[in-house]
C-alpha cells in the first residue's frame, strides 16, 4: 500500500510520530560526550520538557519537527499536521490524498474520539482526502519516520540538554542523508481528557470508510463525507 502511494502522482505519504519526551536540565543521558561533561541524577527535577512531533516525507527524505513544551494530545498531533501543511501546500496543489503512516498510540489511534474529530476538521479544511494507515503493535518501528529519530537520539547522544534553546539546536543540527530538518518550538498548552460524547462519535463513524477486517488500521476520510457534528 506504500509503495502504491509512493507511485501515484496525485497521493503524498507522510509518517507522523511523537518521540520520547526530553526532560531539559543538566541530567546525564547515556553514551559519550567529545567534550568533557557533568551531569545531575535524574531524580532533580527538570526545568521543562520538550517532546519531539516528527513528520517525515519518504519520497523526498524532508523531515519536519515541532518541538512541543506542552503534554503532546490529539490536538498538539493534528495541530503539528495542520501547521506543515499549510507551510508546504504551494508546493503540492497537485496532490488530492494524503497517506499517513501512525502507530497505534493513544492519543492518535482510530477510536480515540478527539483524534479523529480533528481529523475530520482538517479534512473538511484542506479539502484533502485522508487516508490512515496505521501499523500494528510491535511494528511501529517500521514507521520511516523512527529511524529519523533514531539519528537525532545519536546525534546527541552523551550531551547536556539543559536549555529548550538547546534542543531545538541539536534538532537543527542533525541531517537525514545530508538534509537538515525544519525545526519550530511550539509552546501552545494542550488540555488532556478531551473526547467526544458517544452519540457525537457515532455520527463521525458514519464520515469514514474503514478497510473490511482491517477496519482499525486503515481508515479513508473524503471530503464529500464530511459534515459537522
């Protein structure tokens, strides 16, 4: 189905992932540091947190980071989405389906109800049709946007991360085969809890077409579906 997507000139895939949260402060991180180095116990509390939202394109290796000093939610993810975007949509007049590779986690996963109401917004807003392509448990390391973030946990491996300046610096700085990525800090507070009413959510389930025995992993939403709820 990927390399399907990857072949039609109308369709654009994108991998969509939140990396571990960063606690920021002078706490030791594992490996080995060029420069000599100390660090503090992670017991001490950090100063802030920073959780990385990653969208990578596989067909032009462009990898963009929103660097999030709030709880990542539904709303953070779809917001990240919403903000690339409507940076890149000069660039993709052409396109009329986008692919998104997930894993199944909880805050992006096909029944979480505010996950896919957002969804559905952004739907209903880009005019595009969407196309969730979920990987099963275990397998998420396949998604290709891990192994950007496999470079990034490399590339500072054994440094201090004790400023949210930093981070976003170290972000800055790595390269996916020979690209930096574009990197922007999102400072927007998310509330956590936020779902719909059951009755709301059914009305939405009639807005998708989800794949037959594989109705949790591959779900289409059209804009002609969409209506609000």
């Amino acid at each position: 189905m990927n390399r399907a997507a990857d072949q039609d000139p109308k369709t654009l895939r994108i991998s969509l992932d939140a990396k571990a949260t960063v606690k920021v402060g002078p706490f030791a991180r594992g490996g080995k540091s060029r420069a000599e180095t100390r660090a503090c116990d992670h017991d001490f509390k950090p100063e802030a947190s920073v959780t990385p939202v990653g969208l990578f394109l596989p067909k032009t290796d462009e990898f963009f980071v929103y660097d999030v000093t709030s709880k990542v939610t539904s709303d953070c993810l779809v917001d990240c989405l919403l903000q690339w975007w409507q940076a890149v949509q000069h660039r993709f007049a052409h396109i009329t389906m986008l692919v998104i590779n997930l894993d199944n986690g909880p805050e992006n996963h096909s029944r979480r109800t505010q996950f896919m109401q957002r969804i559905v917004e952004f739907v209903r807003q880009t005019n595009l049709t969407v196309r969730l392509a979920y990987y099963p448990p275990y397998h998420s390391k396949y998604n290709s946007v891990e192994r950007c973030w496999g470079i990034l946990e490399n590339h500072w491996n054994g440094s201090i991360l004790d400023t949210v300046e930093t981070v976003l610096k170290f972000t800055a700085s790595m390269t996916w085969k020979g690209i930096h990525p574009t990197v922007e800090l999102v400072t927007t507070v998310y509330r956590t809890g936020v779902k719909l009413p059951k009755n709301d959510m059914a009305l939405l389930e009639n807005q998708f077409v989800r794949l037959p025995g594989l109705g949790k992993w591959f779900i289409d939403i059209a804009p002609t579906a969409c209506r609000k709820v």
